[in-house]
C-alpha cells in the first residue's frame, strides 16, 4: 500500500511540473529533468510519510498518549484526594 501512494505523489509532482513547465514556456528537456526529480522525490515523500516510517512513527505516538491517560485516574469522573 505504501509504495502504492508514494507512486501516486510522485505522479502528482511530476503532473504539477510538467503543467507549471509548460504554462511558463520553459524547454520540454529542462520541464522532463525537472518532472523527473519531482517523481523522485515525491515518491520518496510518500514512502516515507506512508510507509513503514511514517507507520511506525504513528504507533509511537498513539502508544505514548495512550500510556499518558491511562495512569492519570481521573477517568469517569474520579478525583484523587
């Protein structure tokens, strides 16, 4: 799934500089160098905000708000002291 919408951003990149390329007039060689680096590294975005990265940094993160609530013991209306 990850490499799925990284493949997807990089297409978006790449469609972004060819569209903004060819409305500025720049040269078809320079917009298809341009649109490949922006394939590259919207892919590489992707990949590393969906991807395994970007999962596990998730699950860190829900871990730790997790573990924050669960020792406070003022759930449901109870008060210490």
């Amino acid at each position: 799934m990850e490499k799925k919408l990284g493949a997807i951003l990089g297409i978006l990149a790449a469609a972004a500089v060819i569209f903004a390329g060819v409305s500025h007039g720049v040269p078809a060689g320079e917009t298809l160098v341009r649109a490949a680096v922006a394939f590259a590294a919207g892919g590489l975005v992707g990949w590393l905000v969906f991807g395994k990265l970007g999962a596990a940094l998730m699950r860190e993160a829900a871990g730790s708000e997790r573990k924050d609530s669960e020792g406070s013991g003022t759930e449901n209306g109870e008060r210490n002291g």
